[in-house]
C-alpha cells in the first residue's frame, strides 16, 4: 500500500462517501474512486460492495482499517513534529542540572524560550556532575550543565564559564577577616564535598598542591547542604557564587578564599549528537543565563 492509499481509505472510510472524502482532501470525486479501485486491485481484496450506488465496506475493509487508522494518527503526528520542528517551536528535551543551578539558570533558560508556550517539552534531571555526565555519555540527556571540566570523556563542550568558590563561615569564626587562605581553612572543623564532586575535588586538589590536609567533619553531596551545617554553627562549609546568590545567610557569612579559588560551569552533550533547533536555542538560553547571572 502506498501512503496515498493510506490517505484516501481512511478518509472514505471515516466520511462514508466518495464525495466528502474528495473534500477532504481536496480533489475531485473520481480521483478518490479510481485510487481505491487501483488499490483493491493490487492488494487482491474485495474492500467494498457497490450496494444502491454507494460502496459499503466489506469485513475485510474494517478490519484493514484498524491499522490503517493507527498508521495515518502517526503520520498526522509527524506531520505536525516536522513542521514544528522546522519552525523550532516543538520538541521533547532531555536536560540535565547541578542543584545550584536548578532554580536559577535552568528556570530562567526554559522560560526565555518558552515564553508561556506548549509546544516545547523539557524535562529536567536534578543530579551531581557525576551522574549527569553518565546520563549525557549513555545518551539519555540532550546536554547537561555541570560543575567542572569533561576531562577524557566522549562529550563535546558547548560553553564554559567559571565562578568563584567561598568559603561560608559559621558566627564567630574569623571575626573581621575577609578573605580566608587554605592554611587557615584547613585548620578549621569542615564540611567537605565528596571527592568525586567537581568543587570537593578543586578543595583537595588545591590543599595538596601545597601539602595541606582538612580536617573533615562531614562529608556532603551539595554547597546547600554545606551551607546549612554553617548556619547551625556546625562547620565551615563552601558554597560557589550562584548558590549562594539564591541563599538566606542569617548565622554565617561567604568570604573569598585567597588567593581565588574558582570552578568551571560547562555545558555539555554527547560527542556526535544531532540537536534539533529547538534545543540549540535551549543551549542559548542557558548560555546567556548563566553569563547574564554571574554578571549580575
């Protein structure tokens, strides 16, 4: 069967006549006649009955019609995908975030270019760099924003930027400094990140780069968490610049270290993936929020 055929069948088939399928599609009468007597003919099937001058469909024609009914909803459906995509309106994205930059970046990228529309699906994964960047190598996310470099990974960078990192010190630690050097972090009780988190591996790269050792209290998997320990006064924590920029510090305070410590916030897919338009202007969106925010 030919897709025309496809066509035309389902619509006499859903019309009832020859005259309002040819409506429907927009030809004449004996074009929608003479298609479905060339297609009885190749398949070899009786599909209609001329019963009083009108053509009743046999058995055989519900039953062919049962697929052909499931095949032209899709081809509709990519009808519309094709031409929304070619617009760049319409697609489904997979994107992947650090919880720093969940509600800020990634919220304020969706809405630039959404803009209140539904044509546009996103769904977004809320993971460490670790696990994004496994989600991005096994194809299962269009591009992810993580802290840190792709380093011997088979993932193409799109955009990298850097941020400050801070340490967040609990009320009356360091009373009147403002900026902290790693000698002196180190010899305070902490709240580390893990080491396989880009920011807790920065901390322990920096600190053996000049034989230091932290004293760690805590091991945790995000800066929020750090940053809550010192609020409670618990331990010296670390925070980058936009998770701390969306942070309430009422017991604590975010100095610099010295000399700065900073980590890379880099966008990232899969080496060899083909990105629709919709989610390169995604890619853009978050581009520009994260260069407008750490501007900001």
């Amino acid at each position: 069967m030919q897709l025309r055929q496809i066509e035309v069948f389902h619509a006499y088939m859903i019309t009832g006549s020859t005259v309002a399928a040819a409506e429907m599609l927009s030809v004449t009468q004996p074009a929608i006649s003479t298609t479905l007597k060339r297609m009885q003919d190749e398949l070899n099937l009786q599909l209609f009955r001329s019963v009083k001058g009108r053509l009743q469909p046999t058995a055989e024609a519900h039953l062919l019609f049962r697929q052909v009914r499931a095949i032209q909803e899709d081809l509709n459906q990519l009808a519309q995908l094709s031409k929304a995509l070619a617009e760049g309106k319409s697609g489904n994205i997979r994107v992947g975030v650090v919880p720093a930059l969940g509600e800020n970046i990634a919220a304020q990228a969706i809405a630039d270019v959404t803009q209140g529309s539904s044509e546009l699906n996103v769904a977004v994964e809320v993971l460490n760099s670790h696990e994004l960047m496994h989600l991005v190598q096994a194809g299962r996310l269009d591009f992810a924003c993580i802290f840190g470099k792709a380093h011997d990974l088979p993932v193409e960078t799109i955009f990298e930027t850097s941020i400050q990192v801070n340490c967040v010190l609990p009320s009356g630690y360091l009373n009147g400094c403002d900026n902290i050097t790693l000698e002196e972090y180190v010899r305070l009780p902490l709240s580390l990140m893990r080491p396989t988190d880009p920011i807790g591996r920065l901390i322990l790269e920096a600190c053996s780069a000049k034989n230091l050792h932290p004293n760690s209290m805590i091991e945790l998997r995000n800066c929020r968490a750090s940053i809550a320990f010192a609020e409670k006064g618990v331990a010296v924590g670390v925070a980058d610049d936009i998770t701390l920029s969306g942070a309430m510090l009422a017991q604590s305070r975010a100095v610099p270290f010295n000399p700065p410590l900073n980590i890379e916030v880099t966008l990232v897919r899969k080496a060899g993936h083909l990105a629709s338009i919709a989610e390169d202007q995604l890619v853009e969106a978050f581009r520009n929020a994260l260069v407008n925010m750490y501007a900001a």
